[in-house]
C-alpha cells in the first residue's frame, strides 16, 4: 500500500522531500498523468489519527506548499499502488485541472475571533435596557427568585447569540472583500464571534489581516474592547479540495 499525502502541479526533484518525515519513512514525489503524486510507503490497510501522524502529514504538505499548486488529500488516504492512482487521474482530469485553477497562487487562512465572556455579557446589557432592568430587579430577589433568574438566564444567552451572529455576519462582510471563498464552521463557544477558513490570493495575504485587525477594533460584540483574533496558516487548502485518489478505510475513492 502506499499513503497519500497530495498531488502537486510541478516536476519536483526526487529528494525534494528529503529529511521530512512522512506517516511511516520517506517521503517520494512521482510523476503520475502530467502531476506530481506526492506519497510514502505504508504497510497496513488503516491510518489511526494519532497527534504524531497527523502533524507528520502536516509537515509534508507544507513543505510541498513551496513547490507549485498544491492539491492536498484528507489524511488517512491510501491507495494499492501509483499504478492505481494514475488510473483514478485519467477519470478525474477535468475535475483535478479545476481545482488546480481553484487553488493555484492561493493559500488557506483559519480564523479565529474571540471576545471575553464579561465584556459580551456587558454589551449586551448595554444594547437592552429592559434586560438590564430586570437584572438589577433579581439582585435582591435571593431564593425566591430562582425561576425568575433561570428566565433572565435564557433571555441573556438568546440576546448574546443574537450580538455573536450580527458580528459573524460583519466579519464576513468585511473579510470576503479579500478572500475568494470561505468556509464556515460552527462556534466553540459562545464568545467566538467567527470560526472560519478562508481561501485567500497569496498577494492578498497581508491586507487580509490587515482588514481583520481593523474590523476586530470596531466589532460591536464586546464594547469597546478590541475581539481577539487568530489567523492559522497560510496552510494548504485542504476545505476547498474534495478530490481523492486513493482510499479510507471501508469507503470506495471519490
């Protein structure tokens, strides 16, 4: 068996991948159907996620990231041989030149923002008086209150994912004017104003985090106080790629 790691759009040299780490050894680039298959050798019929696996197929298309467009595969994606993975390439070719054009001189963005709990809870009072009134109405109530409390509770959770959604949606506004897709992901927490991946031109990499440091000054989620923001990459694209060559356990290749 051998393991996937992407398919890039370049001749590269033979040891381009020379002292990088793949799943189980070394990491070789083949020339398949007019790319380059980038794989290792593999003795089993499954990839367990393991931390040491996974930042190790990680590592390797990162570093084929220097080496042209580059079209990673989802881990744990294994084939019998590159025979078989240069028969699946003459299946998908237009499907794989497509997503070549997709990614090709772009890189993926993650982003992160998040506020404090205290300032979004605050903000929201600020934005809804009669919330605030009936906060300060229960501070006195002691245990009698106990359901008019539960009831405050919910009606400030609603009002604070209402505040987070505006945000999102603000984010994205002003983000999308840099990027040329994104994929949306559901919140951690409650206070996570916007979870996200965002495939972005690599000439366009710095005003993206540009615009994202400004509009995190002037978000309205947490007053006054500057939302936290934290980009992951520039990585590979890897959720704006579907195409597969190879196989996971028990399941037929894309």
């Amino acid at each position: 068996m051998i393991y996937l790691y992407g398919l890039l759009d370049a001749a590269v040299s033979p040891n381009a991948f020379d002292g990088v780490d793949g799943i189980s050894g070394p990491v070789h680039a083949t020339r398949c159907g007019g790319w380059t298959v980038i794989h290792g050798g593999y003795e089993g019929e499954e990839v367990m996620p393991r931390r040491r696996y996974l930042l190790r197929h990680a590592a390797v298309l990162e570093a084929a990231m220097g080496h042209g467009a580059l079209l990673p595969m989802r881990f744990g994606m294994l084939a019998a041989s590159i025979s078989e993975v240069e028969d699946r390439l003459a299946t998908q070719k237009p499907a794989t030149e497509a997503a070549f054009d997709r990614v090709r001189g772009r890189v993926e963005l993650g982003v992160r923002v998040t506020v404090r709990e205290v300032d979004a809870l605050e903000q929201v009072l600020r934005d809804t008086p009669d919330l605030a009134r009936l906060r300060d109405d229960l501070a006195g109530a002691g245990r009698s209150g106990h359901f008019a409390k539960a009831e405050f509770g919910r009606q400030l959770g609603e009002a604070a994912a209402r505040q987070r959604a505006r945000a999102q949606k603000s984010l994205l506004k002003e983000l999308s004017q840099c990027a040329d897709d994104h994929v949306l992901r559901a919140p951690e927490s409650d206070f996570e104003a916007l979870r996200a991946e965002f495939l972005v031109p690599e000439a366009r990499v710095s005003a993206f985090s540009d615009r994202l440091a400004a509009v995190c000054e002037t978000l309205d989620f947490a007053g006054p106080r500057p939302a936290n923001a934290h980009i992951v990459g520039p990585g590979p694209a890897y959720h704006f790629v579907t195409l597969a060559l190879g196989c996971a356990p028990g399941k037929e290749a894309a």
